[in-house]
C-alpha cells in the first residue's frame, strides 16, 4: 500500500499547492488602465505577500499609479510589464526621468538593464537655438541648459563649449543611432529581472508561483484563472472517493506521457532567455521620405575654399560638425537649408521636414521601417 499512499501524498500535495496560490492570488491592478499585477510581482494591501517574489513588491501611489521602490534609488512609476520576456518599464513620477538617470544605481534590486546607451550630460550656455539641439527642459535653468548625447560628433561639439556632467549608462528601451544629436530623456527605462524565471511557463499560458511560504522555489500552474467556483472546488477536492483519484492519477500519466511525446515532436521549445538575445531592434517611424524622393534634393560638393550655400551656416546643425572641403552637402529645395548629404538623408528617411524649420518637402509619403538586426 506504500504506492498508494505516496501517489495520494502527491495528489493532494499537488491539488494543495495548486489551488491555494489560485485563490489568494488572483491579478490584480491599481485601476483600470495600471499594468495588471501578478506574481512575481506583489501588489501590496490588494495582494496577500505570498503572491510576490522577493524585491518585487509593488505599491498604488496617491492617484493611484503602480511604483516600485528600488532600494538605492527611490520610487519610480511602473509604465508596463512584459511577463514573457520579464520586461519592466519605469518612468519618473514627478516627470523628470534624466535628473533620476544621473543617480540611478540598480544594485540591491533583482533587476538589470536590458540595452545599455552611454550618454553624457552637459550643462551648457551658448544660445543653443539655431542648432537643433533637444534640451533637456526640468534640468535646465534661466542661464544655462542641459544636454544629453550619445553622439560622438554631438559630444565633441558640446565639450568644447559646456562642463560635462556625468556620463551615464542609460537602460534603454533599444539602440539604435538616431539622426538627432541630443535626447531629452522622457522615455520609459526598460529593465529586466532573471529570476524568478517564470517567462517559460508564462509563455505556455500558465501561471507562476511560490512553492510555499518559506521557500523561494517556484512551481508553474495551469490553473485557470476563470476556473471552477470555490465550493465547487472544495467539492471536488475533499468529496471524490479515492478510487476515483487513483484513476485519475493513471489516466493523467498516460495522457502526459501523450502530450509530451506530441509536444517534443510538434512544438519548439522557446527559450526566454535566448530569443531575448536576438531581439530584432524595432524602429518604427512616420513620415519619413522615399529614398528617390530624398537623391532628386540638390547636392553640391564642398570645393577647397568651402563656399557654402548659406554663409553664416557653416556648421551642419544635425552632426553639428563644421562643414569642411570635399564635404557633399544636400539642400531641401522648399527651404534651401543645406545639411551634410549623409546626416540629411538619414534624418529624411526618418521624418519628412527640414530639421531646422519644420517645413516639410513632402507630406504626402508615410513609411514604416521595421529593421532586423
Ligand atoms: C550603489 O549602491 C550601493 C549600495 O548603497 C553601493 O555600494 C554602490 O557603490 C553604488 N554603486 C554606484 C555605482 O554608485
């Protein structure tokens, strides 16, 4: 009877576990629109600290916004989670997510950067106006501005000109060279957690959580959320004879051993970590130019003496380096602006309007670019 009593000892254990973690931890969210919560993440007051893994409580700020509280670095709102991929994306609740990046300090908390972007910080006074220069607003002051870059060409141009800051390792939602040779810094940080490495069963539509109270060993569940009423799982659980549970317990194996075999042939096995690595860097634009559209604009080649289409420019204002002889320069017919034929043509097949005054050459085109890296 040994047999029985261990498959019973399993049966129950299993039915337990499963169904404890199923009723007290249900998603929860701090108002219709928040990021729903769930484990490994912990809703504090709405969710029992069970349902949570370790670091990763979450609370519901005053105007009800979800923050999490990372031990070196304050309160930052939570803008949305990935489950799959173990995704979090933070922002700064009093709006100012530059001035948080300069103190950011992750260590203490179980997440990381997912793609990492160096930026150097500027405090500057030169007019900055002419250049198209994005500064960086809530750093800023009446006689001074600050700057973010992570342009090689950017920098050496604000270094000669401004006291350099910081430089900082920003955890970036992706990187990509962009045309502009400032950012202001407003968009969500991207981080991401390895463990408690729930992606997998995520992904196969089940549910994570803590074995039990005292340990951080996970189990994958594939409760459903929309299941049976509690009495009729009490039912269930403590009416069905054992006979019947026995039964079950053979027919289960036999229909796993099934699933398993059909699975292993039919289904790839995804691995979390591993499509992470080959995420493709996803570049979605509006507006950007046609590239026959963009070769028709005017070019002209910088002779020796450098005459330049528009004497009082002689510093390209989207690289903001200085023109030099041999350059090819391009000009937007409708405005007659003139930029470095490559910084323009890159910016052009991003947006379709002149960089310094926002004309547009042609509002008619409208393109999406997905990029695979
Ligand atoms: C981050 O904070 C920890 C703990 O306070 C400290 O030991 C560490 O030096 C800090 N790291 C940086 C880069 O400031």
């Amino acid at each position: 009877m040994d047999t029985t009593k261990a498959l019973l000892f399993f049966l129950f254990n299993f039915l337990f576990v499963e169904y404890s973690f199923a009723q007290l931890c249900s998603d929860s969210s701090c108002r219709k629109g928040e990021p729903m919560i769930r484990f490994p993440f912990q809703l504090q007051n709405l969710q029992h600290k069970s349902c949570g893994y370790p670091g990763f409580n979450l609370s519901c700020d005053a105007s009800n916004q979800t923050v999490l509280e990372l031990p070196n670095s304050g309160q930052f709102t939570v803008q949305g989670i990935d489950y799959q991929m173990q995704h979090i994306w933070l922002n700064d609740p009093d709006s100012c997510l530059p001035k948080r990046l300069l103190t950011l300090n992750l260590s203490g908390s179980p997440f990381s950067g997912y793609f990492y972007q160096n930026f150097a910080f500027f405090n500057c006074a030169f007019d900055y106006t002419k250049y198209k220069l994005n500064p960086i607003g809530c750093l800023s002051g009446q006689s001074y501005t600050v700057f973010a870059s992570s342009s090689v060409r950017a920098i050496s141009f604000l270094e000669s000109r401004c006291n350099l800051i910081s430089s900082v390792a920003v955890p970036v939602q992706w990187t990509f060279a962009e045309p502009v040779a400032t950012s202001d810094l407003s968009e969500d940080i991207l981080l991401s957690w390895g463990t408690p490495q729930c992606g997998r069963c995520e992904s196969r539509g089940a549910r994570c959580g803590l074995k039990s109270n005292s340990s951080t060993d996970t189990v994958c569940s594939h409760v459903s959320r929309r299941g049976l009423p509690r009495g009729a799982r009490y039912a269930i659980i403590a009416g069905a004879g054992v006979p019947a549970l026995l039964f079950l317990v053979g027919f289960l194996c036999c229909l796993c051993s099934k699933v398993k075999r059909f699975t292993r042939r039919h289904l790839p096995i995804v691995d979390p970590a591993s499509s992470a690595a080959v995420a493709p860097q996803i570049l979605i634009t509006t507006g950007g130019l046609d590239s026959s559209i963009i070769q028709s604009y005017p070019k002209t080649i910088l002779g020796e003496s450098r005459r330049l289409p528009n004497p009082n420019d002689s510093i390209c204002s989207i690289c903001l380096s200085e023109y030099k002889p041999k350059e090819t320069l391009r000009s937007i017919p409708e405005c007659q602006h003139s930029f470095h034929a490559e910084c323009v043509d890159q910016w052009l097949r991003l947006k379709a309007s002149c960089p310094v005054c926002r004309n547009s050459p042609d509002s008619k085109c409208t393109s999406i670019d997905i990029q695979d890296s």
